[in-house]
C-alpha cells in the first residue's frame, strides 16, 4: 500500500474555495518547480513555450476562482478583437464605437462582480426598504486583469500602441500568472516586447529573483500574517473590548500588515518573472518614508496610481484646465480609485480623504511658489513631515480597514477617549511577539536605500549554495510562525 492518500493529492489540484492558490503555500512551491523544469526545457522554442505557460496560467487561476477563468479568456477574446478593430477603423467615429464597446464590456463586468450589491443595497437603503444581497462570487483579482486589458485596448486607441497580430501573444501578456490575480498591473507596451526575445536569465537576474521571493515571503508569511492572526484581527473586530493604545498599536499594524502583504506579493511575483526572464516594473518604494501624501501616492501601489493618472486623470482634463478643474479631476480620480478597492462607502471615504488631502497639498505648493518650493527642508522638518504623512495615512487605513462605519468610529472613540498610556508596560509584556515583528518590520522599511540596497546586492551575489541556505532559513521562519490556516492576499479581494 502506498503510504499517502492518492486522493487527498488529486484533491490539491482541484479548486477548493477554502484554499485558494498562494504563492507562499507549499502546494505551489511544489508545482512551480515542476512548472520550472518543463519551463526550462521548453525555453530555447517560442509558441511551445507560451502556450505552456498560458495553459499553467489559466490553471493558476481556475485554482484560485474555479470556472471564472473563463471570464479570463473572455477578455482576452474581446480585446484582442476590439484592439485590432480599433486599429483597422478607418474612422474616428468608428474608434470611438469600438473603445465605447471594450469599456463596456470590462467595466460591466468588474460592475456586475463588484457592486451590484453595493448599488442595489445603497438604493434600497435610501429608500428604507430592507435589501437581502444577491449571491455574487467575486472572483479572484478581477479588478487586475481588467485594468491591465484595458490598458491595452486605450493605449491602441490613443495611437500609442500597436496591436500584436497573434491571439496568444496578447492571451499571454493578459494571463501571465505572476500578477495575474494581485498586480502589479503590468502596461503591454513594457511587457509585450519582451515576449519575442530568447528566454536568457542572467545570474544577476536570477540571484536578484531569489532575493525578492524571500523578502517576499517573509513580509507575508513572517510579518503580516503573524501580527494580523494575533493581534490586528482580533481589535478590529471589536474594538470597544480593548483600549484605545491597543486600538492605536492595532492600527499601526494595520499599515505595516497591508504593507507587507501587498508588497511581499508584488516581490514575489516580480522575482518570479525574473526566474522566467520577464521584468516587472517596481510596485511599491518604502511608502512610509514619504514626507507628502503626493509622495507617498508615487510610492505606494506603483502600477495602480499611475494607471489611474495616465488613463483616468488625463482622460477627465488633468491640470489642463485650469487649477479648480485639477483639484476635481485629483478628487474624482481617488474616489473612483477607492471604488476600486471595494464596494462600499468605506472605501469612497478613504479615496476621498486622500483626493481631499493631494489637492490641499498641491494647493500649499502653489502658494508657496517656485522659490519657496525649491529651498531645501532641514533634517527635522524632513522627519516631521514624515511623521505627519504615515500618522494621517494610518487614519485613513482605519477606514479602509473596519468591517463598516460604526467599527470605524468606535475604534477612533477608542483612541481618542481611553488611550490609557498607564498600561503601556503591560501592553508590551503582552504582545512581545507581535510588538518585536512589527518593530523588525518597521525598521526594515525605514532602512535608508543604501542600506537596502546593499543588501539586496550581497544576497544577489552569493554562491548558490548560500542562496539555497538563504530560501531554507526564510521557509523555516514561515513554518515556524504560520497559523492553522495560511492566510489569503488582502488585495485578492478587489
């Protein structure tokens, strides 16, 4: 008799809802090596090679929503389609019928998974009818690959791209699962040139990957999932049961869990690509060191806030017309990109405190003016304005973060009426874990970039026998703190 259960290991590669694919679960370790060695053979082809990836993509992903990977290949089709029509159109108004129609169809179908419930339920409530939601899956990362087709379909239309003659050229840009369900969301005009090149990983390339996939799992697996699982979760979920200083601390993690899974995410798959060949651009650049919500907005979440400037921004005019119509379009882009994030009026308050706070920013630059502006900052005003950015940055992760409004307030009710410094000491003897991870994390982001970058530079250029010492040590140190359960991307809901 074997000494496994035959069935339990079929049982991993069919769709379980309760246990979706994750890049730092030890079923995907296991299938990617066997996907790397297949992948390696079939390197030195081109059509053979990506259609095996596109195949393990699409697997990728029924792993993680089941048969909505066909809403994937719906896409594909479509803006494939509509790109070339686009293209080919020998008039304007035939363009614009074409993009009307690719808009459509992807925001209609991010529309229908994300906020018909929301949408139903607002209507029902300012009416005062009692709304019962529908059962609406929201699959996977929908929100990623919908944005990244849409990148292409616009970019064919401004003229800034040319279409690419072959369906699978384009299925492989949409469906490559690195970021295919949590970002970064990658610009076909950066990825799509790669694709027709060999496949040659460098030893830099390679040992920088597996710098990445390390940091990586260790921000997620190490960090956030251990202060989430004992600590974050528990204060945001009744935060009237602990004082305001946990409520604080619990927030302050709160910055550093989404932070590092996020992050450790966007490592991941960007050190995943390098294995393949392929470069990601940079997500995210120590965001908690900004001195200026602008700042920190071309720090955090890279991919998506260039995306919503280059398409949404200067699509509604940017600071072409005029100062007031800026601070609208400035405001209208980050409630819409709160939207994004989730439907509910959480999220619209969290969009919209941030829209609120970059257009007071551009305002204080302006009536500073170009010499003021220009006049360097002491080493303490630098501190204290990042102290100012990450405190009003937390403020806001309160409201992106509550189950609804009344967690929201009852959690600044906490902190602002019974903060209880006298317990201070106990708070620490309590949460020594928690508290040592997140001031490891904490010190590791505000790590200067010399620093870090020195670092990544050693690790990158080990022998490999260190290399493969330095995965063991990070996988022992997951194994070591993980939970009874290994926890879900926070961003795999929107």
């Amino acid at each position: 008799m074997f000494p496994f259960d035959i069935h339990k290991i079929a049982q991993q590669f069919v769709y379980n809802a309760q246990e979706p694919f994750l890049f730092n679960s030890g079923f995907f370790l296991w299938l990617f090596t066997g996907f790397l060695w297949i992948y390696v053979a079939l390197s030195p082809t081109h059509r053979p090679k990506m259609i095996f990836v596109i195949l393990f993509s699409l697997y990728f992903y029924y792993k993680s929503s089941g048969v909505y990977f066909v809403l994937l290949l719906f896409a594909t089709v479509i803006d494939f389609t509509l790109a070339k029509l686009i293209y080919n159109a020998r008039e304007k108004w035939e363009q614009k019928f074409y993009i009307a129609v690719t808009l459509l169809i992807n925001l209609g179908m991010l529309g229908y998974f994300k906020y018909t419930n929301f949408l139903f339920e607002s209507f029902y409530g300012f009416t005062g009818r009692e709304f019962e939601p529908m059962d609406i899956f929201l699959p996977v990362g929908v929100s990623f690959f919908t944005f990244q087709s849409l990148s292409y379909t616009l970019d064919v239309y401004r003229g800034n791209l040319k279409p690419v003659d072959n369906i699978i050229d384009y299925a492989f840009f949409v469906s490559f699962f690195p970021q295919l369900v949590a970002g970064p969301i990658v610009r076909a005009a950066d990825f799509l040139p790669q694709i027709h090149k060999p496949t040659f990983v460098t030893g830099e390339m390679f040992g920088r990957g597996v710098f990445l996939i390390g940091c990586g799992l260790f921000k997620k697996a190490v960090i956030s999932d251990y202060i989430s699982a004992n600590f974050i979760d528990r204060v945001f979920e009744a935060p009237t049961l602990y004082s305001g200083l946990e409520n604080l601390f619990a927030v302050y993690g709160y910055a550093l869990q989404i932070y590092c899974d996020f992050s450790g995410y966007s490592d991941m798959a960007i050190g995943i690509a390098l294995l393949l060949g392929f470069h990601f651009p940079l997500n995210f650049d120590s965001p908690y060191q900004s001195r200026n919500i602008t700042e920190f907005w071309r720090r955090w979440h890279i991919s998506l806030s260039t995306w919503l400037r280059d398409y949404l921004y200067i699509s509604l005019g940017g600071n072409r017309k005029g100062k007031v119509r800026a601070y609208l379009n400035q405001m209208i882009t980050m409630l819409l990109g709160g939207l994004w994030h989730g439907a509910s009026w959480r999220f619209i308050i969290w969009g919209a405190l941030h829209g609120a706070a970059l257009s007071v920013h551009k305002m204080f630059v302006a009536w500073q003016g170009d010499e003021q502006k220009d006049k360097p900052a002491s080493k303490w005003t630098k501190r204290f304005n990042v102290l100012v950015t990450f405190h009003f940055v937390c403020f806001c992760w309160i409201f992106f973060r509550a189950s609804s409004m009344e967690s929201a307030g009852a959690m600044i009710g906490q902190i602002m009426t019974q903060l209880n410094p006298q317990i201070f000491f106990d708070f620490i003897s309590g949460y020594k874990a928690v508290l040592s991870l997140m001031v490891i994390g904490y010190l590791l982001h505000f790590m200067p970039s010399r620093s870090s970058q020195a670092f990544q530079t050693f690790v990158t250029e080990m022998p490999l026998a260190l290399k493969a010492a330095w995965m063991v040590i990070i996988i022992m140190l997951v194994v070591q703190t993980r939970s009874a359960e290994i926890q879900p991307f926070i961003y795999f809901q929107f």
